[in-house]
C-alpha cells in the first residue's frame, strides 16, 4: 500500500491557509529542525535516500553537503520553473499546500546556513504565485521568516520570484542569471553554484517536491523513509500522467511500482479498443519506451538500465491512434523554439533535427534522413552547456531507433501522396496547356 506524504489530505479546504496547516501539524518539524544541529539535518536528509526530484535525481543530502561553512551570504533557491511538457505536479503542490514548501525552505536554509531564500516560479502560474505570496506573508507574520526566526537569533528573507516564462530557466545556471535580472542563459560550469551561484555566493537549488518532502522525512524520520520505494530509489514520489489515459492526473506513489500499474491501474489505460504505442516516462525529454516496457519498475536505476529517465516524474502515454513522426516533429520543434541560442550543437542541432523531422513528415525525405537525424543527434549529446540540446536529442533518436519501419512506411506513404496529388494537379492542368499549345 503506498503511502502519502506529500498528498495527505491535499484537498482538504484551506490547507493553503497557515491556520489549516497548523492545525495538521505544520512548522512543527521546522521548530523541531532550528533546535537540532544544522549537520544533523543534513545528515538525516542523507539517510533518508531522498534524491532530487526535478530531474537530475542527485542525492539531496550530499548536494546540501557541498555548501561551504561560513558566514558569508548563503542562498537557498527553490526551482518551482516547472516547465517540463508533460509535468505539473509541483504546480498542485503550491497551489493547495504552499506551506509545505516553505517550512521544507526554512528547514532546508537553517541545515546549510542560507540567510536569504528565493522561489523562482514559472511565469504562467499566476494563480500559484498569488497562493505563495500570501502564504509567506502568514509565515513571516507568524515568525517564522524574517528577523530572529522563533527568537532562536537565526535571520531568513524569502521572496517570490515571478518568472517570464522561458524553458530554458528551468536549468539551475539559467535560472540563476533570471533571477539576477539578466537573460536566462545556462553558465559554463565549473564553477558550480554550491560554490559560486546566486550573486556569486554559495547557493543551494532544489525542486519544490525536493524542499517539500523535507518536513515528511524529519516528521516520519529518515530511516522509514528510507524503507519506502526500492534501493537507490526510496520514499515517495509525484507523477503527473496525461496523454492518452482515461484519468489523467497527479498520483503520489511509492518508487518501484511497474509502469503498468501505474499507467493501467492509476490511470485508467487508453481508451477502449486503443493500446499503448509508446510512453515518455520522465517527460518530454526522456527517451521512449514501448509498451513491451510497461512492466519495467518505475525508479532511477531501472529506468536508467533501460537507457531512458525517471526525469520529473511526467508520464506521457501515446496510443497507436497516434503518427510516431508527428510526435518527434512535436517535440524537436519544442525544443528548437526553447533553445536559448548560446552553444552551437544544441542552437543548430534542434533547428536542423526540425527540419530534417518535417520533411519526413511532408514526404520529402529519403530514409537516409534517418541516418542523418540519428548523427545529428548523437554530435548533440554531451556537448551543450547545458541539457536542452540533450533533451531534444535522447527522445527524438529513441523514437527512430525503436521505430524506424514507422517512419520509412510514413517517408514512402507521404511521397507516394505526394505523386499522385502532382500527378492529379497535371492531369487537371492538360486541357489548359493544350489550349495554350493551339
């Protein structure tokens, strides 16, 4: 039976407000965390397995251990970006529990000695900033933010940073650069932000669903945390499933679940007389599986065993009412148009995979395109300042990979079209040209 942490109760009304969620046992664990060693905390985030939810899945424990001591300005920078296609589960988070976010910053602040906090929330989640807003104004009015937090002589600033709604931000560097008020650009690294990030101080970024769960570990305590999920992979973990599902949603799952209980049972499968053709399991940019796939267990080391992603946790199912190239002209031009330009491979590799995608798609192409899409992909891989240029790449070339007879069948049925409409518009235009011929 999965347990629900961060989901508890989450449709409860007014839990948004500070009166409801201390009523359920809010900022406790945070007035317990401010009485502990900062190194404690650290060290129970460690235990618990917890690793970062946005994407990457880096331990939380030992990225927070990378921060320098010291009294220096610190900060703390909560990537509430969510931007992912396929991905909006820490949209709900904020929006029906924001402060479940914040004590997990307060707490998450104290463990690394972080005086000053952002949240950079994605530009298009108005409604969601308003919520946090209000809530961090409960908090600090509570004493919980501020000067001399719970009198304890420790000083916290957060603010809410509204985003302009660019892809690119979501990456750590980028949303760095956003925040200082400059174009969100990715930044060469090294340095790395825990030594050189926010206003070139050290800095800590986590996911929301990361600082969130931050409170459950230290409530529950890190070694039952730890029991929950698979090794490697424990505790609980948010999806958002959408695509071609009968119950699309948010579900809050234990790690290790198949992906068929999780597509099938949690969402109810495709609909009737429809199956799957092929699943992203960790949003738009993770590598397709098929639906051969579908009893791999869902956590890291699975999923990367199997050359693709947990990523953020989005699901995205495509049934076989669905054209395989029509989805990886989709998803190239996505990410084309997201590219911030800055690096070669990544500025004219997804612009060229575009193209190269849609004159597969109007039957243009030859199946040496696919050869060619296939090595453009490849020089992309690894050689961008950042993973955009990645994320268009590892989906597009599995989707050729795992089906490319679907697309030499698609190249050969859109040119044969293709003749036969040319064909059609001559034969239509003989009266005229023997007219003109007389």
């Amino acid at each position: 039976m999965t347990h629900k942490l961060l989901f508890h109760d989450i449709d409860e009304p007014g839990l948004n407000t500070i009166e409801v969620y201390k009523r359920r046992g809010g900022y406790q664990q945070a007035e317990k965390a401010l009485a502990m060693a900062r190194d404690s905390i650290v060290k129970e985030i460690e235990v618990s397995g917890l690793r970062g939810r946005g994407g990457a899945g880096f331990p939380t424990g030992k990225k927070a251990s990378f921060i320098p001591q010291g009294k220096m300005d610190k900060y703390l920078v909560c990537n509430a970006d969510e931007s992912e296609p396929g991905t909006f589960k820490d949209r709900e988070l904020m929006q029906k529990s924001p402060h479940t976010l914040i004590e997990g910053m307060i707490i998450a602040a104290y463990a690394v000695g972080a005086n000053k906090a952002f949240i950079f929330i994605r530009g298009e989640y108005v409604q969601q900033a308003e919520i946090l807003e209000a809530a961090v104004q409960e908090a600090k009015d509570a004493g919980y933010i501020g000067p001399n937090v719970l009198g304890r002589g420790i000083d916290l600033d957060l603010w809410v940073h509204r985003g302009a709604g660019a892809y690119i931000c979501g990456e750590e560097t980028g949303l760095l650069d956003a925040l200082e008020g400059r174009r969100g650009n990715p930044r060469l690294k090294p340095p790395f932000p825990a030594n050189q990030g926010l206003y070139q101080g050290p800095t800590l970024l986590n996911n929301v669903e990361t600082l969130a769960a931050i409170p459950h570990i230290l409530a529950v305590g890190p070694e039952a945390y730890a029991a929950m999920g698979v090794e490697a992979s424990s505790g609980t973990k948010l999806i958002s499933v959408s695509g071609n599902v009968q119950r699309p949603g948010n579900y809050e799952i234990e790690l290790g679940m198949t992906g068929r209980e999780i597509i099938y049972g949690l969402a109810g499968g495709p609909d009737p007389g429809r199956d799957v053709f092929f699943w992203f399991p960790g949003g738009s940019s993770s590598p397709v599986l098929t639906k051969d796939d579908l009893d791999l267990p869902y956590d890291y080391n699975s999923l990367a065993g199997a050359k693709t992603m947990l990523g953020s946790g989005a699901i995205i199912v495509v049934d076989d009412s669905n054209s395989v190239v029509d989805v990886a002209v989709k998803t190239a031009s996505f990410y084309k148009h997201e590219s911030c330009g800055k690096c070669t491979p990544c500025r004219e590799g997804t612009n060229w995979t575009t193209k190269m995608l849609k004159r597969i798609q109007s039957g243009e192409a030859t199946p040496m395109d696919l050869d060619v899409i296939e090595s453009v992909c490849d020089q992309i891989m690894g050689n961008c300042l950042c993973v955009l240029g990645d994320a268009m790449a590892m989906p597009v070339a599995s989707m050729v990979q795992k089906f490319r007879p679907q697309f030499e069948q698609h190249i050969e049925t859109a040119r044969a079209a293709n003749e036969a409409r040319l064909l059609a518009e001559l034969d239509a235009a003989a009266p005229v040209l023997e007219g003109i011929g007389h």
